[in-house]
C-alpha cells in the first residue's frame, strides 16, 4: 500500500477503505508518512469530503492511535458532554454536579483554555487548593463515591489528532467538517464515555457562525458516535452573545454556584436543564426529557446539586467552603463600570470580540506560555434586547491594572444600541439525534 495512490484515490473524489485509512493515520503518526504528503491528503479530503463510513473509520484510527481510558469499573452508563466553546460557557461546572445529583456518573477529561478566558481545568482551579491530579484509581473511586470527577487530559490521549490538528492549522485546512467531526469525536471517544451530548455553538462567538454550518457539525458527529457504538445526540446553541454575563474565572465559578442555587441567569440555566435533560436520558435515569428535566429542577430545589459540587471541590483538594462564601474566590483590585452613552436597548454584543475584551486583562491566554489572571474579567449588566438609559451600566469590569482604556474602548464598539427593541436571539436552534 502506498499513500501517494491513497491521496491520489481521495483526490478523484474515491472512497477510502478502512485499511487504507488506517494505514494513513498509523503512518503519519509513527513518522513514516511526511508532512507534505499528509498535508496533501487533508486537502483532498477538505474538497472532497469523507461519507458516514469512513468518517467513523478515521475517528476509530485517531483512538487507536494513543491511550483509551478504561471506565468499565464505573458503575453505570457514563455520559460525557462536549462544547465546541465560546464566550462564557459555564456548562460543564453547572453540569456535572448537576447530573451527578440526579445519579448519572460524570468522569470527565477536560482541558485548559486558549483564548477569551481558561479551559473548565483553569476555572476550577479559581478555587484555592483545588487540582485535577487524581491516579486512576482515585478518579475511578470518586465517580463511583459522588458521581463526580473532572481530571487533565493525558499526555498520549490521541496522538494522531494531536499531530494532524497542527498540520491542518498551517495548511488551511481546519474547517473541514469530517476532519474537525473526527478530531471532537477521538478524543470523547478515547476518554472512555458510554454516550455523549455535544453542544454544537453557533453565531459570532462560535467557530460555526451560521446554524446551516453548526447542523452539518453536528450531524456528523452524531452519525461518528452512533456508529462506533456510542449513544450520542447535539443540541445547537447560540453564541452570539455570551452566555450569562460573567466572562473570567473566577467570575464565571460563582456564577455556576448561583446557577445550581436556582439563581442564575436565565440563559445559562436553560441550556444547562436542556443538555442535562438529555444527559440525564442517555444515563438511563429517565425514560423523557420532560421527566428529566424535572429531576434537575428538583436537586437545584432541594440543593443536592450544591452538595455534590461541594463533595467534589473537597474531594479534589479545593476548599468547598467557597460555595456559601464566594468572596474566599480570588478577587480584582480594581473595578470599573462602562456607562451607555445613550438611552436605547442593546441590540448587539458580538461576543467573540467582548471575549477579547475580557483577554486583554488576562482572563484568557494569547498564547500557550500566557499566565492568566483569575480574578480578573467582566461581568455584563445587559443583554441583546434590554432597555438600557444613559448613564446605566452595560458591563462591570475587575481588573488588576488601572488602565483599562483599550478593554473600554473595545467594549463600545463591540456593544451596540438602537432606538428599537431588537428580537433576542434563539438560544436552542436545534436538537439532533441522528
């Protein structure tokens, strides 16, 4: 087998056999394919695409190619849930208590943040002691105990997709719906979940900015899970503004422990109750969405969900007394707010560039070597479709530095204002199943 006949083969618009895909993936991994004839091969595919079939067959080959997380001695159908990211997203801190409540296991892998603000790894670390350095054993004993765990990403979990993904990032090629369903999918797939929930984002914060583009990810990872065995569905979601209006680490902890109190903002916590509904399905402790939905309405109610997260901070080394008292959370020196200019109602945050905003005074990382700041960040006063009059806050920032003129400057132009109340957008566009 050779994969110049390989590229050549997808090139003319050919389907790939399962040999042949993996003779590539092991290839390229090992060092024995270059880089110019990989690269050759992803743009193929990027023009021609991939079917059902061998979509599947290159996510089982990226899983193949490193370590695959053993969750058989965890009791119970382990759910795991995935964001394709944006500004704010809070999910996974109000999710995984959540669910855990209602008796799904939540064993989660989860990373650190590149971008607007830290990863769930970065956030949960706002709170002092905390760490995700559990053995497997401590992590398998954990789940079991409270449902609940949330550790690093190991070192050789997928490798290929590591090796593939910065390819791609310098050949133009990352936007490629079967190459960016097969490198979601590996991962989630080599952590070990029984079912998987994908929160598909879309608008001017997501990397899908049109539904069109966020349903074709969507379905395509649906199609991948279901058809390597694992039960999976995706909801699309708006980002087109943050979702609820803290944007930072620290800032967006409390905010999920007001979520789970039953006091948090009114977007947040309806796409938490929707894709933990869907969690709570897969998991096998609810035959209906409605009757799911329930159940998590309960354990905010009876506040088992704040339990469990408490039990989860301890468990992990963190001080869980921060949950009653959230002033313990590292905080800003300084704070500032920025004023509307005119009477009106927002009718725009473009949320990708507020996330910048919140960057700027270190909420996020520029690069991989960026220290980030966890006190640090903003806290939205509107969102699209409110009536604001002159002189009202639109957004609180913390800061650790006094010159903040270029995080104000970039938040009215990126804040908008008219005469008229504008539609609010839709925050669940679609649930997809199949």
């Amino acid at each position: 087998m050779r994969i110049v006949d390989i590229i050549e083969k997808k090139r003319d618009g050919g389907e790939l056999t399962t040999e042949e895909i993996r003779f590539f993936v092991e290839g390229y991994t090992n060092g024995s394919i270059p880089d110019y004839q990989a690269s050759s091969l992803l743009m193929a595919i990027y023009f021609k695409d991939m079917n059902d079939r061998e979509r599947a067959d290159l996510t089982m080959a990226m899983v193949e190619s490193g370590d695959q997380i053993d969750l058989s001695k965890i009791e119970g159908i382990k759910v795991d849930k995935h964001s394709t990211g944006g500004v704010g997203d809070t999910t996974t801190l109000v999710l995984g208590p959540l669910v855990a409540a209602v008796g799904v296991p939540v064993a989660k892998m989860s990373g650190r943040g590149l971008g607007h603000t830290g990863g769930t790894i970065d956030k949960l670390e706002a709170i002092e002691g905390f760490h995700v350095e559990l053995t497997t054993e401590q992590f398998i004993e954990q789940v079991n105990d409270i449902k609940l765990a949330v550790i690093g990403q190991t070192g050789n979990l997928t490798p290929a997709d590591k090796k593939l993904y910065a390819l791609r990032d310098v050949t133009a090629t990352v936007s490629s719906i079967p190459l960016i369903a097969s490198s979601i999918m590996s991962k989630k797939i080599a952590a070990g979940a029984d079912a998987i929930v994908l929160d598909v984002k879309t608008g001017e914060g997501a990397f899908m900015k049109t539904v069109e583009d966020a349903k074709n990810l969507a379905h395509a990872m649906v199609q991948i899970g279901n058809n390597v065995g694992r039960n999976t569905m995706a909801i699309i979601s708006d980002m087109s503004q943050p979702l609820g209006f803290a944007i930072g680490n620290a800032l967006e902890v409390k905010e999920a422990i007001d979520t789970l109190r039953g006091e948090g903002p009114e977007d947040l916590t309806e796409l938490c109750l929707t894709l933990g509904s869907q969690m709570v399905v897969l998991g096998g402790h609810a035959k209906t969405i409605e009757e799911a939905r329930e159940q998590l309405l309960e354990v905010i109610k009876n506040g088992s969900a704040l339990e469990i997260f408490k039990q989860f901070i301890e468990g992990q080394g963190g001080n869980p007394a921060v949950v009653d008292d959230t002033s313990l959370l590292p905080q800003a020196q300084y704070t500032f707010e920025v004023p509307a200019k005119e009477d009106g109602f927002v009718s725009f945050i473009e949320a990708d560039e507020v996330g910048t905003a919140a960057m700027l005074l270190g909420a996020g990382r520029a690069t991989k070597e960026s220290t980030i700041d966890l006190a640090v960040g903003l806290m939205l006063r509107k969102k699209v479709g409110d009536k604001v009059t002159k002189g009202e806050s639109l957004v609180t920032i913390y800061a650790n530095q006094e010159d903040v003129s270029s995080v104000i400057d970039k938040i009215y132009s990126h804040i908008k204002i008219a005469n008229e109340a504008p539609q609010a957008p839709k925050l669940i566009e679609a649930i997809i199943t199949e």
